[in-house]
C-alpha cells in the first residue's frame, strides 16, 4: 500500500471533519511525512483531486451505496472510498483493480478491515457500471454534480455574471491552476529564473512549472514573489508613482506591497499593514527577500482609524473577503455555506470608510477582494459612492472598462476571480 494514499485519506479527513485549510495542512503533513518527492506528488494529487470533485464523490456513493449514504458511514470509511472513485474516474494512469485494491488495504491501516468487503463491492459496483455519473435531470442540482459546487452558489454566480462566466469560471476550477510569478525589476542578473523556464505573460508577470518555487534559488535569491495575475493587475490599477506616500491596509503575506513598491522603483514610502503580528513578519521576511527598503510594516487594525496615520498618495483596500475567486486553489472555500460569509460585507464597509479617511485630496483609493460575489463588490462601491459625494469613480481605461470597477476570473487571462474598483476623492 502506498502510503500517499494513506496520507491522503487523513488529510481529507482533517480538511472536512475539523475544518482545516488545504494549503496549511498538506504542507505540514508532506514536512512530516517522509514520503519520497514522486510520493509527495502523487499524494498532493489526490488530496487536491478529492477536494476539487468532493460533491462529484459524495453522489457517487449516494448512487452506489444507497443502503449506506455517506452521513452512516465511519468517517475513515467514507473517505477511503471517495479517493477509490477519484483514482477510477479521474487518475488515467491508475488502472481500475490497483485502485480497488488500494483502497481495500487502506480500510485495515484505518482500523477498519470489518468494511474491507464493503468497500471492494461499492468499488467493483461502480467499475461494472462502467464508471458513470448519473445526473438527476434538476438544472441546478446537475451543475452541482457536474463542478462539484453547491447548487446554492452556481445558481448566484449565475444570475450575477451570466451563464457564460459561470460555466467557465466552475470548469477552471478543476484544472490545475498556473504558477505565476512577478519577476522582480530591481535585480539586474535574472539567469537563474532560467532554471524555472518562464513562459512570459506580460513584462513582469511570468508562468514557471516549479513543485516548490521557494526552494529555488531564484526565489531564495528575490528575483521573484509568488502573485497570480489578477492581482498584479490590481496593482496596476492603482498606479503608484515613485516617491509617493502609498497605504497597504490588509497586506499580508505581502504580494500586493512587493509589487506596489517595485512599480514605486523602491522610491517613496509604502506603508503595509495587518492585524496579525505574524502575518507581518511575511511581509517583513518577502521585503527583505527582495531588496525593498521603501516597505515600513506594522501590526494595526484596519477597522479601525488611527490618528497617526500619513496622508497617502494611493491606498489598497484589498478587505478580507469570502476567496470564492481563487477555489481553483484552495477548493475547500467553495463548500462553506454562504451564511458563514454574511457578516463580511459590513467589515467590508467599515473598512473601506475608514480607508477613506486617509487618502490626501485627488487622491487614487482601489478597493479590491478575491470573491466574484456582487454583495462583497459592485454593491460595497455603490453604497460607499451614495454616501461620499467627495469620491468619484475613475474609468478602467487600460482595460476598455468606461465604469471604474471590473470582475477578472479565468477567461481573462487565466488569472483568478478578482475584483477591483478605482476611486478619487475630489478636489475641494
């Protein structure tokens, strides 16, 4: 038995059951695990798979256990058995007896050799039906089957962004997403990015096939951060000049702040900001990684005003938000129920108002959020607008948008779902 599936199966248990975070919990498990690095790929693949396509399982075993939904099944049981369905469908290099097999000698590492049989027959069950997928005939339920999302969000996203964009949007999702990097214009010997074989997306934004790029000495040596394209755009967006005084209010890891200070040239004062003392230590280890002196960091609340704070030429309000634009990765986001997220829009607001107060007359404030849900958007803006006559919207001209806001998701360029919206307070 390999034990990447083994790996798998408690990492899965551990994402679902105790409502861990995908990206954190296979990193430390993959430290921990001994595995080899064809062993820690294969089990990355699995665990990932099995997260993407979680609704997709869970029918599959409604369809061929009916006698024991997945809700009476011992939980190491049912998780066994979404992994055999995934390798059968979806894994082409793993023949169908080697999937069943594995799976049958996972029940006894799991303690649970009374349910060797069961399993090996819900398996065999399925490989006889000729691995298919029944669909229910429910539009909105068959979306749910077919994107392994809830019916509940495709049917939001649908009537907020059209047919068009849903059905993309959901179907990235189960792709692998790209490595994007920003390459870093500060440094003048970039012969080590050549190891990573960069495939240029624009001047600075790259694509690089890495396992893990922080390994790499390109990386250790600052020659580049990690940064999907949405927001390197949102960076651009807000257009920060050298020797300026720029406002990074919810800036962890520290993505944004990097690419605001090098489009600054390492000139000006970039002031970054989160609410955890530990989160500001990445934007203070990525700065230094990188050669940026302009970058001053500390731990503030950004809720709340604070008296001290400079007048700022540009400011990112990039607030926390429900992620739902970047499930491609990290797939467990999309599963949480829609009512865990309501209370975000108010801090939305609260702290987009107080940013507000911050920004020196004629001043550029973006407002940004990794979500497509218009609630966390287009309406945040719209009500902010109503209620400050002093700010205006500025026109998205650099992307032919006359209004002063956008969605990007992955038919744009193959970046994640963002939002960003550019405002100016008026001159008096």
């Amino acid at each position: 038995m390999s034990s990447a599936r083994a790996t798998a199966v408690t990492l899965l248990i551990k994402t679902f059951e105790e409502n861990g975070y995908s990206n954190l919990l296979l990193d430390h498990a993959l430290a921990d695990s001994g595995l080899s690095g064809q062993e820690r790929a294969f089990c990355t693949q699995l665990y990932y798979g099995v997260t993407e396509r979680l609704l997709t399982l869970e029918h599959l075993l409604r369809i061929y256990s009916d006698k024991k939904p997945p809700e009476k099944l011992d939980i190491p049981v049912k998780y066994i058995l979404y992994l055999g369905f995934y390798q059968m469908k979806y894994c082409d290099s793993i023949p169908d007896s080697a999937a069943v097999n594995e799976s049958v000698r996972l029940a006894g590492y799991f303690r649970k050799k009374s349910a060797a049989g069961f399993i090996n027959a819900i398996l065999r069950k399925f490989q006889r039906a000729g691995k298919e997928i029944p669909l229910t005939g429910d539009k909105w339920q068959d979306m749910q089957i077919q994107y392994s999302a809830p019916a509940e969000l495709i049917r939001i996203i649908t009537e907020e962004h059209g047919e068009d964009f849903t059905k993309t949007f959901f179907e990235d999702s189960l792709r692998p997403p790209p490595n994007t990097i920003r390459i870093n214009p500060l440094k003048k010997d970039l012969s080590d990015l050549d190891d990573l074989h960069p495939e240029k997306i624009s001047e600075y934004a790259c694509k690089i096939q890495a396992a893990d790029v922080r390994k790499t000495k390109a990386f250790q040596n600052g020659l580049f951060h990690v940064q999907d394209l949405a927001s390197q755009l949102c960076c651009q967006i807000l257009d920060p000049k050298p020797d300026e005084t720029v406002l990074d209010l919810c800036a962890a890891p520290g993505g944004k702040t990097f690419t605001i200070a090098e489009l600054m040239q390492n000139r000006g004062n970039v002031y970054a900001f989160d609410l955890h003392p530990h989160r500001v230590r990445l934007i203070q280890d990525g700065a230094e990684r990188l050669g940026l002196s302009c970058v001053h960091t500390d731990v503030q609340n950004a809720a709340h005003y604070q008296q001290d704070m400079p007048k700022a030429d540009k400011i990112l309000c990039d607030v926390p938000c429900s992620g739902l634009g970047v499930i491609r990765r990290k797939p467990e986001i999309k599963y949480k129920p829609l009512s865990g997220f309501a209370d975000l829009p108010d801090l939305q607001y609260q702290i987009l108002e107080t940013a507000s107060e911050y920004l020196k007359t004629g001043g550029i404030l973006v407002y940004s959020t990794c979500t497509v849900l218009k609630r966390e958007n287009e309406e945040i803006i719209l009500k902010f607008l109503d209620s400050h006559p002093e700010f205006e919207p500025v026109s998205l001209t650099e992307f032919d948008i006359p209004s002063g806001w956008m969605t990007f998701s992955p038919a744009f360029a193959d970046c994640d779902g963002f939002f960003a919206a550019r405002l100016r307070r008026k001159a008096e």
